[in-house]
C-alpha cells in the first residue's frame, strides 16, 4: 500500500492481495516492508502492520527492504528485527533511490551474519544501466521496449558475480532474487558448486514473457516493464534448467501491480519515456498455476519439485519451516487441492488484484487450485472467498539455518592467512 520511492502506486492493498494470492493456491505472503531514505526501518514495519492486520486474508510475514544503512539503522534497528520475527533482508544494486554502494552491501551483511538474517540481492549494475539509458535517450529512443535494452543482460550477469563475491567476502550466505539472465544462472550454479551457501530466485516472467510484449504498440509495451526485463527464448530455457537442475531454490511472484495510469505505470505522464516507467508486473495469483501447467503437467517438473519451488524451500530459507512449507503433525495445514485436468484461460476480468490487466492475458492454462485450506479453515472452494477480512495472522520468522555463515573464509578475511587480523563480526 506505500508509494514506492518513485511515488508510484501499488495497485493492491492487503484486502485485494492477498484474495488474489489465496484464490492461486496462497496460503502465505512476505511483503517487502521498503524503507525509503530519512526513514526509521522500525517505522516502515510499523505501518505496513497497521495496513496489514485489518485486511489480510492469508498469513503473512515481512521483508525489510534496506536504502539508507544509518548508523541507527546498522547498530540498533535490525539487530532489534532480525531477533524480533524479521529475518529477511532486501539489498538493491540499481535504482536511483534504492541502490546502495558495495560498502554498504557489506555492512547490511555484516549484520545479517552476526544475527542470523538472509540476506536477499536484486543483482543489476546501475553504472551500466544508467550509461545505457543516458545513450538511448540522447538518440531519441524513449518507447517502452528500450527498458529490456537499458536493462541488459550484461548488467544482470556482472552483478550477480559481484554480489556472489560480496557475499564470500563477508561469510554471508545471499539469495539473488528474480534472476533472468543467463550468466548469472551460470554464477549462481558455480557458487553453489564450490559449497557456497548462494540461493536463487526467478518469477513466471521469465518463462512466460520476451522483451517482445515491450515492443507492443503505443504504451502497452508499458505493461510488461519490470527488472530485469523479460528476455529471449533462449533466457527462457536457461530459466527452466535453473528450476530442474535446483540452481534455483525459489519461485516467485515479484508481484508488482501498477495501473497503466497516472497513479502507476505513467505516473511521470502519458508518454512517460522508458526510464520513467513504473517498473513491474502482477503475478500473485496465477504464479502456481502457471508453473503447474507448464511445468507439472508439460512434465518439465514433477510434482515433489513443483512443492518445493513454491512452498518448501521459501519456507526454509525465510525462517518459517516446518510450520509452513509442510504437511505434517504441528504444521498449520495450509493446503492447495487441485484440480490437475480443470482447463481456464487468464483473463484480468476474472483476477482478484487491482492492476487491471493479466500479463499473460488469453493463455490457455491446465491445473487449478479450486480448494485451499490455511490453518485448517477452508477459504476457498470452487470459486467462492470463505476467509473474513482480517482473518490472516502475522507470522513472526525464525533465525534461517540457511542463513547461517559456512566457515569458508577468503584469505583476507581468514586470521590463518592475515597475519591475525579479525575483520568478520562473529555469529
């Protein structure tokens, strides 16, 4: 429900979000609660609590979004949050009013190391981005599709490498996070080869859209703006082996719906040139259709590997495991009862979010989630919303062990190897 930094609207608030979520086959959300520079982290938390409480229908819990590492913030806000219920953490590369330089990454990571916290990185190399939309718009290329070129694979791929190493340095095990781009699969795969504790993210753009749906006529190219930008067919592939080949852990919504208006995508007006595009897409309710369809049923991914690329892993990686993420005695008996031969076509008119658009509009999809049990108590059932609103809790998260730090020191960071000097902060 906050403005972004850009002050573009979010489409959704809690209520709409999380009806949409559950009618996919949701049981849980972690929203990312976005610090903006000159705020208290605590605050930001505090506000998205007050928004959430009210409306939510599903459970849900809490990313911190880092842009402004303070003093305040390192010494005392997120040590208080990653030991109160808040054990996740976003870092961005990019964006004007979000990146932070590599000294601060290491900071954020430093905390994150002595608390216990994962560490998430939107990977993209804001030099690079900002040299190519500077040259774009100079030759007059203002259209939507330039975004997929400003944002080039090249951006993605050297900053993923330099977050991987970041995050050696420091000791950190990190999660890339909507990960599109070729080389930067190939990053995350070597790292985790070498027993780095590197986790992978991607979203269904990146299987299901190209940088073509930018290059749509008028501003409807404007729809399918998001960071990183859908690709090729080619990307696409390389996603899909990055989910069979468990290179990537997690997939996601990245849900970011933003009308195509002056509150959202043209906030900065009707023919908003690219780089002033709100960037996003709306995802939440048919990301576990989509993967089911195309995934279970085109038999890419079984069923096993299906569960945990969209409930499991999540889980275990943001502290919520076994209660969520499981279907066992304690768990919290969330389940999803599909109907794997139910045929539907995506249509914006019969979604639940507020975007006012499906960027997979017109798809023909097979799987449906048509019951789904949270806590025991049926919220959906063939089409119908049981759940009352507010009926979703908070959810405080636990200290990830696969947060925590591997013991695989560089040298300069090592005392065996730098003459005795101890740099780390100690878990």
């Amino acid at each position: 429900e906050q403005k972004s930094s850009a002050g573009i609207e979010c489409a959704d608030d809690f209520y709409t979000a999380t009806v949409s979520a559950a009618f996919g086959g949701t049981t849980t959300v972690i929203p990312f609660a976005a610090q903006h520079r000159g705020q208290s982290v605590q605050s930001v938390v505090d506000a998205y609590h007050a928004s959430a409480g009210p409306k939510a229908v599903v459970d849900y819990a809490f990313h911190l979004i880092v842009t402004d590492p303070t003093p305040a913030v390192l010494d005392n806000e997120l040590p208080w949050l990653f030991n109160n219920g808040y054990t996740s953490v976003k870092v961005y590369m990019t964006y004007d009013l979000l990146k932070l330089s590599d000294h601060e990454i290491l900071k954020v990571l430093q905390v994150a190391r002595r608390e216990g916290a994962m560490v998430m990185v939107h990977a993209e190399n804001y030099e690079v981005i900002s040299w190519l939309t500077q040259r774009l718009l100079e030759a007059g290329h203002v259209e939507p599709r330039y975004h997929a070129v400003a944002h080039a694979g090249v951006a993605e791929a050297e900053a993923s490498h330099r977050a991987i190493n970041l995050a050696h340095l420091a000791d950190v095990p990190v999660l890339l996070v909507h990960v599109s781009e070729p080389e930067a699969i190939d990053a995350i795969r070597t790292a985790q080869d070498r027993g780095l504790r590197v986790y992978g993210e991607t979203c269904p753009q990146y299987l299901f859209l190209t940088a073509d749906d930018l290059d749509r006529s008028g501003m409807d190219g404007a729809l399918y703006c998001c960071s990183p930008p859908p690709r090729d067919e080619q990307a696409q592939s390389a996603v899909w082996r990055g989910l069979q080949n468990k290179t990537f852990q997690v997939f996601s919504s990245d849900h970011a719906p933003y009308r195509l208006d002056e509150t959202g995508k043209l906030a900065a007006g009707p023919n908003a040139p690219f780089h002033k595009i709100g960037a996003g897409v709306p995802g939440l309710e048919l990301r576990l259709p989509l993967l089911f369809s195309e995934g279970v049923n085109q038999r890419r991914l079984d069923i096993h590997e299906f569960v945990a690329l969209t409930a499991t892993n999540a889980a275990k990686l943001y502290g919520l495991y076994p209660r969520k993420g499981s279907i066992s005695v304690g768990a919290d008996a969330d389940i999803a009862v599909w109907a794997p031969d139910l045929e539907v076509t995506a249509q914006s008119a019969w979604l639940h979010d507020n975007a006012g658009y499906c960027p997979y509009e017109g798809r023909r999809i097979t799987g449906w989630p048509t019951t789904v049990v949270r806590r025991g108590e049926v919220v959906i059932k063939n089409g119908n919303l049981l759940a009352t609103r507010g009926s979703g809790q908070f959810l405080p998260c636990a200290s990830p062990e696969l947060a925590q730090p591997t013991g695989r020191l560089v040298d300069a960071v090592n005392p065996q190897k730098n003459f005795g000097a101890h740099l780390l902060d100690r878990h």
